[in-house]
C-alpha cells in the first residue's frame, strides 16, 4: 500500500504512504486510512532559478533585518528625547523611531523565514498515529534520524547564503536590547553635573572648583567660627537647592555631609593639614553599609551612629568603622577658606560615597 512519489531528480519521496507507522500494525488503527493526495510539486522544486531567486528573496529580507538593526541603534544616539515631530498621535520622534526600526527588523526575520518554508524546505506531508506518551527506544532513535533529516532538507547545508544572512541578522538582533539598557541608570563613572547630579563614584562637589558647604534646608554658607566645639552640622553643596524633584533628590543622596568641630587634640588622625580648618572636620553622611544618613552624634567620644543598622564611626580618627557591619570609613571632603572666610570643598570626595559595589576597590 506504500506508496512512494519521486523527486524530479529521481530520488523518492518517503512518507507519503498510507501514513501509518511501520511498527504498527494496519489492525491498531483507529479509522481506515483515507490516503494522501497526490503531491503537488511548488515550482521552486523543479526549477532551480526559481530556488536560487526565492534564496535571493529570503536573504534580501534578513539583511534588511540587519539593516533596520543598525538603524535603532543610529536613532537610540541621534534622536534626542523630547523632540517632536508630526506623528501619529502625537508619538515622541525617539519613541516611534525606536519602535519602527526594532518592530520592522523582526517582522523581516519573520517574514524571511516563512517564505524559506514556503518555497525551499521540504514540504512532505506526514501522518502518524497517537503513540503513548513515553516513546519507544526505537521511536526516539526515529525522532534523532527524523530531526536531522529535518535539517538536511531545510537546505541550510546547502544554501550558506541563507544561512549567513540569517545568522548575520539573528547574531545583531541583541544589539538593541544592550543598547536599551543604557536607560536603567548612570554608570559607575559618570561625571557630576549641576543639572543631573549624575554618577555613582562623583557628586555635585565636583562640578565646579571650590563649591561652598551651606546649612541643609535653609542654604546659608558656613564660617569656622559660626560652629561650636562638640557640634555636629548638616551641609550640602552650594546649589543644590536650585534642583528640583527627582534631580534634587539624587543629588542630595550623594552629596550631604556632615561637619564637626573638634579640639585640635581630640582629633587622632587625619588625611593632612589641608582637610582640617580651625578644627572643623567634614564627612559623608551617606552610611557606607547600605546608604542610611547618618546624624546621631556622640560629642564626648566624637562617634556618630547609623541608626539604621548601628554601624559606628570615630569622626576623630578619620571616620573609621568602630563597630556594626559597614565595611569602609565614610569618606572626607578635603576643605579650606574662600576669600569671604566660607567653607569651600577643595575638590569632590576622594572615594566613591556610599554602600561598596563591583568596582568599590578603585
């Protein structure tokens, strides 16, 4: 009852029988095979220009692929968010652009690949019976021999330039999505800027050469003189109250300090002359453990305390961790006097503020 068609190259066609298993028998099947149809040859199966234009087509559509690839990744950087154009409802130019040129790059790959089903892989009809759900030895030892006939009458073995567009255009496809995650945040070494307050090693002390110490909340610079010995002040960088929503609040997470003053023979170490004025002393007040404010102060012993996991710093022994789980001193900010008598910061912090990350060891 077998019955099997022939290639025009006159090699045959397996499969197109009576369908049913060869280790099954004809008393097993549930209805009587009606059969197949006779096979129906497309044209790329008998002329082999019509193969090699439809091979032209498929590749044609995976380069465009590409081509649409490259072009997300040239409107990601050229487009600026925010610009308008006229487009359909009122759609931002970054956000249509992005979407077209991603949206068509897949629909091509997809495309591509329906027609290299449609007209060169191997279009024989099977049949096959309803089988237990733990397959036989000799069924999946069929399954291996069916997948790699599977794969040699794709023709990917002998069509490469199927084969290299297409991974060409799969292999670039990822790009977007890498480019994409520039989006979650600022690196590690972006520089500080008055705007943003951007970066995770910089803050806004390090936007502009000698940037006054102000009173937190009110904004008012600070003299040496107008801090008692034993008290502990809360200090931001001058300008950062010009900020506003979440720009104001990035910034100030970075960039609050606290400043102390001290005799000068309570004060066990420093980093130098130049990080002391008339006793005053200025710290993070970001917790290097996971980023809690610190202001708990102990003026005899000159420890301030996280109150969120009670890790404990000396302030007259250059911040150093006395007890609780944060791994590093909080960083200093090297101070002098400005022509006025103010406090200025010499410079940003010499450390990245803050809990430790992958590249703390900078």
């Amino acid at each position: 009852m077998t019955q099997l068609d022939k290639h025009p190259g006159g090699e045959p066609v397996h499969g197109e029988g009576d369908g049913h298993d060869s280790h099954l028998p004809v008393a097993d099947e549930p209805i009587a095979n009606p059969g197949l149809p006779e096979h129906t040859w497309r044209p790329t199966d008998v002329d082999e220009d019509a193969a090699k234009r439809a091979e032209r087509q498929v590749s044609t559509l995976f380069g465009l692929s590409a081509v649409f690839t490259v072009l997300f990744v040239v409107a990601y950087f050229a487009i600026e968010i925010g610009d308008s154009w006229d487009t359909f409802g009122g759609l931002g130019a970054s956000t249509l652009a992005l979407g077209m040129c991603l949206g068509i790059a897949l629909i091509l790959i997809g495309v591509g690949i329906i027609q290299w089903a449609r007209k060169l892989m191997a279009d024989h009809e099977i049949v096959e019976m309803r089988h237990p759900s733990r397959s036989s030895d000799e069924d999946r030892a069929a399954t291996v021999e069916a997948l790699n006939t599977g794969l040699e009458e794709s023709g990917i073995a002998r069509r490469p330039l199927i084969r290299r567009s297409l991974l060409g255009a799969v292999a670039i496809l990822p790009l977007p999505a890498v480019i994409m995650l520039r989006d979650l945040g600022p690196t590690p070494g972006q520089v500080a800027n008055a705007e943003e307050g951007t970066g995770l090693e910089h803050t806004l002390w390090g936007v502009r050469p000698e940037v006054r110490v102000v009173r937190d909340v009110i904004g008012t610079p600070i003299r040496p003189t107008d801090i008692e010995v034993g008290d502990l002040v809360n200090g931001i960088p001058d300008g950062l109250l010009d900020l506003e929503g979440v720009e104001l609040q990035v910034a100030k997470a970075k960039a609050a300090v606290i400043l102390v003053k001290m005799e000068p023979d309570d004060i066990k170490s420093s980093q130098g002359e130049d990080w002391i004025v008339d006793g005053v002393l200025c710290f993070s007040k970001i917790c290097s453990h996971v980023g809690c404010p610190i202001s708990l102060y102990e003026r005899t012993t000159h420890h301030v305390l996280c109150p969120c996991h009670q890790s404990t710093f000396d302030l007259s022994d250059s911040a150093k961790v006395i007890f609780g789980p944060a791994g590093r001193p909080l960083p200093q900010l090297p101070l002098k006097l400005d022509d006025a008598g103010y406090l200025v910061a010499q410079s940003d912090f010499q450390q990245p503020v803050g809990p430790s990350y992958w590249s703390r060891e900078k």
